[in-house]
C-alpha cells in the first residue's frame, strides 16, 4: 500500500508537503526546549510562529508557494491541494490558539521586570 502511494504521482505532493510543514514545526519545538527557554522567549516565539502561519496562508490564497521549501518547485499542486493547505494551515493557527492561549501583556512586563511596574495594573488571575 505504502509502495503504490510512493510511486502515485498525485500523492508525492503531499507527502512534500508534510515534510516542509513538520520541519517548520520541528524548528519551533526545538527553539522551545532547553535551559534557556524563558516564559516571554516562550510567548514571542509562539506569537511569532502564529504570525507566520498567516503569512503562509495568506501567500499560498495568493498561488505563492515559496514559503514552502519543498513544494515551490512542484509544478502538480492541484487546486484540492491548495484547499487542503489552507485548511491544515488554518487548522494550526486554532490548535496554537487552543493549547497556548494569550497571556496577558502585564504578567509578561511582570515576569520580565518586576520592579518597573504598577502591579495593581496586572491581573494576577491570569497566572
């Protein structure tokens, strides 16, 4: 079964895909982990990674694929290709926002420099 799927023209496309989307994600976890790894370093790169899922997106709606490493150079993306992208896409951006909900600006001015803020101003329930 895994053989015919290799040698399925109409399938390599998503294959190729899956590869450029794990190794996006696959960045991302590594920059998570680690000694190193701080509470706002944790929340940018987060925001950051959310951000670039719409600008993969919003490019891809537009036909442009050199977000993706891997795939720009296919000429066989089909339009039920480009669906399934910005379904996956889209799908991602609401499992982000699901499993790491925004935190609030004040407890991350808190975190990061506690001595210079009112904190009456931060609500200590979002901790």
């Amino acid at each position: 079964m895994y053989l015919a799927k290799l040698n399925d023209p109409k399938w390599i496309p998503y294959l190729v895909y899956t590869v450029d989307i794990f190794s996006r994600l696959n960045v991302l976890n590594k920059s998570l982990e680690g000694p190193g790894a701080g509470v706002t370093d944790t929340v940018d790169k987060l925001k950051s990674f959310q951000m670039n899922l719409e600008l993969w997106e919003t490019k891809v709606k537009k036909g442009n694929f050199d977000v993706l490493e891997t795939l720009v150079d296919r000429q066989d993306i089909s339009d039920q290709m480009v669906t399934l992208i910005l379904d996956h896409l889209s799908s991602l951006q609401n499992e982000i926002k699901r499993y790491f909900p925004d935190v609030s600006e004040g407890i991350l001015k808190l975190i990061s420099d506690p001595f210079h803020i009112d904190v009456g101003s931060v609500n200590l329930l979002m901790l």
